[in-house]
C-alpha cells in the first residue's frame, strides 16, 4: 500500500506519525479485546458458530415445511449433537441454546433458521474480535512499511543535503576551465591511444593488455571473456585487429575460408563477443568530469601510466603528468576548483538557491529531526 501521506518534503512526518499513533492504539484495543477472553476461547466459539451455520446452509432446503422428514430428523440430531458440544463455560453460550429453541419444533419454516441464525449475533460480536485483531495488525504492518519506506526517503534526502551543504561554500565563479582543459586534453589523447590500439593492433596483443589491466584496481578495465581471449591466443585470426576480426565475422564461412583457418570457430566466437567487442573504448582510462580528490588522483595515476605505457600511449601519459603534477604541487587550488565544478554539475537551481539564502542548514536539521521522531515511534511497539 502506497503512503498517502507523502508530501513534496520527505521530513514532513505529521500525517505519517498521526497513521503510526492511530493504527498502533487500534492493535492496542484489538488485542486488550481478544485477551478478554484468550484467543483459545474465541476460536473454539468461531469454530462452535461456523458449524452451526453450517447445518443451516446444509439443511434449510430440505428440513423446511413439508419437506423431506427424514432430513428433519438428520437435521434435528445433529443441531442437539452440536448444542451438546457447547461448554457452558464459554461465554455466549445460552446463544446456542437460544439457536436451539428457535429449531426445537416439530416443524420447522425459513423465518425459523432465520431466527436461529439470530440467535448466533452475541456469538459474532465475540468471534469478530479476531477478525478485528487480524485487520489491525494487518493495518499496523502496512504503515510501518510506509515508515520504513518514508525513513530511507529522508535517509535520502539528508544525503542530498549535506552534498549541498558540503558544496556550500564552493566558488561557483571560479575558473574551473583552469582545471577542465588540461584532464580533457588528457581524457581526449586516452581515448585516442585505445582507439589507434584497437583499429590498428593485433587483437591478441589488445586483449591481452585488457586481461593485465585486471590486477589493477583502480583501471577499471572491462573483463575479456575466457572464451575470446582463448581464441585470438590460439588462433592465427588474433594477429588481425578487432576491427577486422568484427569484419570477419559478417562474412559468410565460403569466404571466411580465404582468410582464417576455422571458420566456423570465428564466426562463433565472434558472434557470441560481437557486443564486447564492439563497446571497446578509452572511456575506463579518462579522468572523467568532475575529476577525484587530488589525493584519489594521486593514487589512480599511477595505475593509469603503467597501463598507458603498455600501449606506447606517450601523449596520454604526458598529459596525464600535467594533471598529476596540478594536484600535487598546487592541490589546494585544485581542490578549490574540484568544488566549485561538483557544485556547478551537481546543484540544481532550487539547490543553489538553497546555498544562496542560506537555508541548507535549517532543512538539514529539519530532516535529521524528522527521521529521529519517526525511527522513535518505529521502535515503540503497540502498548
């Protein structure tokens, strides 16, 4: 069930807390209701009155006016049997005699097992203490699932705004093209060098590069399916580059068979990769827009240049030590400008507006109060 007490604010909880208060007090009252008596009680009286119903389903055709005699004679036994059964002790239990009377007769007409059907209304009002107990815990349940789903909202929106809050006193006029034109000078050559690599290189050589990059962490390279480097390892067809090998394998197996050994292989193989090889790109190489904290960079760095030098990539790692020597020499400026564009890329107007008036803290201890009271009454439990 949805909460439909969901409000533009997620720290707006008044409605949600007012639903908590109400549904836990009527499980509270459900309960007090059914341990007046105990559940075992109650049961044994719904199980006493769904039979009785039952006979009267069963026999109110049959045992009625000039009907079938020996069916009133069936009916009659098993009304005393089942009024037999009835403990005094129950509470409600002259009900069950008062269903008897109204069936005790030598003929018996529909107003009759409407009578006794009558009869059996204390009884419901106790045994419908059970159903009342069901549907509040029912109802309880459902809004503490719209609780839960309300506290990661908020969760959600605290985050938000201690970004905002963090980004606060960022410099949205600073020059961050300062910082911008030398990583895209680097991202630029990065994916060149990939590029060049894989129009022009054996793929073998390609993907074994890939496949080394896995013992660096902070690359990030895409992983190489065991059965495709396997193949361009011990096939002839590894010393074309992908960008012939993904030509190959739209050509039909007759005219394969000119060009590659098993035809067949590379068609399946390729075919299986297509996508794969494909999406290949410098992408996992570039710094990216905003770029890490000058000491992530550091650390990055390092990893990049072994992988860049693999390739030959002189440009790319020439442009990467011009960023690199950025953040270590004046990393104060770079993270002055790293702010300002996390601030410029990841506040919106109504963000910013919010850093212009001041008003981040006030809703970020709005919301950390709101998600306190909520979790409070969660962890309460129905009195």
């Amino acid at each position: 069930m949805a909460d439909a007490t969901v409000t533009d604010d997620p720290a707006d909880v008044s409605g949600l807390l007012t639903r908590l208060h109400d549904a836990r007090e009527r499980l509270a009252d459900a309960e007090a209701a059914v341990d007046e008596y105990g559940v075992d009680t109650l049961e044994r009286l719904r199980e006493h009155r769904k039979n009785a119903l039952r006979l009267l389903d069963r026999y109110e055709d049959s045992a009625t006016g000039s009907g079938d005699f020996q069916a009133y004679i069936e009916f009659e036994g098993k009304v005393a049997e089942l009024v037999d059964d009835v403990d005094d002790d129950l509470p409600r239990a002259d009900a069950f005699k008062d269903y008897d009377d109204a069936l005790d007769k030598r003929r018996v007409t529909e107003s009759d097992f409407e009578r006794a059907r009558d009869a059996l209304d204390p009884v419901t009002d106790l045994t419908e203490r059970l159903d009342e107990r069901a549907a509040a815990r029912e109802a309880y349940q459902s809004v503490r699932y719209d609780a839960e789903d309300r506290l990661d909202a908020i969760d959600d929106e605290i985050a938000r705004l201690e970004r905002v809050a963090r980004l606060a006193d960022a410099d949205l006029d600073a020059p961050v093209d300062d910082l911008r034109e030398p990583i895209e000078a680097y991202d630029t050559a990065a994916r060149t060098a990939v590029a060049d690599a894989l129009a022009e290189r054996p793929a073998r050589d390609v993907l074994d590069w890939l496949d080394a990059l896995s013992a660096f962490p902070l690359v990030d390279a895409p992983t190489v399916p065991a059965e495709l480097l396997a193949y361009v390892r011990d096939h002839d067809a590894g010393d074309e580059p992908i960008s012939i090998l993904l030509e190959y394998g739209d050509d039909s197996l007759s005219k394969l068979e000119h060009y590659v050994e098993d035809p067949a292989a590379l068609k399946r193989v390729v075919g299986a990769n297509r996508s794969f090889l494909q999406r290949l790109d410098g992408d996992f190489l570039t710094l990216g827009w905003p770029p890490d904290p000058a000491d992530v960079l550091r650390y990055r760095a390092d990893e990049l240049v072994s992988a860049l030098a693999r390739l030959d990539a002189d440009e790319a790692v020439e442009r990467l030590r011009e960023v690199l020597t950025f953040a270590r020499l004046d990393a104060e400026r770079y993270e002055r400008l790293r702010e300002a564009a996390l601030a410029r890329a990841e506040l919106d107007d109504d963000e910013r507006e919010r850093v212009a008036n001041g008003t981040v803290a006030d809703a970020l201890a709005d919301a950390r109060d709101a998600r306190a009271r909520l979790a409070e009454t969660l962890d309460d439990p129905p009195s």
